[in-house]
C-alpha cells in the first residue's frame, strides 16, 4: 500500500474568547471536508514563534490510488 501526504497551516491568533466558537467550527469544518476526501489526520506539530500565538501544522495520509 502507498501514501500520500498532506500538510496544513493552522493559526489561532485571536487570544480572547471572542470568537471561540465560530473559529472551533470554522476548524472542525476543514477537519470534516478533508476526511471525506479520503484524508486521516495523523498528527499535529507546532509551529513556534517568539508571539503567543498558537500555530501547528496539521499532518495527514491517504491511500494513494492509482500506482
């Protein structure tokens, strides 16, 4: 079986509840579109900055078709 790979940048730079809500949907509906193309997150790195910010890079496979 093969693979292919995808990486995303994912920013949450917004530090105040504001918003929260919106942002987790916003980030749940990346999440769902990708898995129904076949994607499976398999993990999630940070990605660190000298600003408070929370930025990761999430990491995903699938089953690479046709080879």
């Amino acid at each position: 079986m093969r693979w292919e790979y995808k990486i995303i940048f994912m920013v949450s730079d917004e530090a105040d509840e504001n918003g929260y809500e919106q942002r987790l949907h916003e980030s749940m509906q990346v999440l769902n579109n990708l898995g129904s193309e076949g994607w499976e997150l398999i993990g999630i790195l940070p990605h660190p900055t000298a600003a408070t910010r929370n930025r990761y890079h999430a990491l995903f496979k699938r089953e690479k078709k046709g080879d």
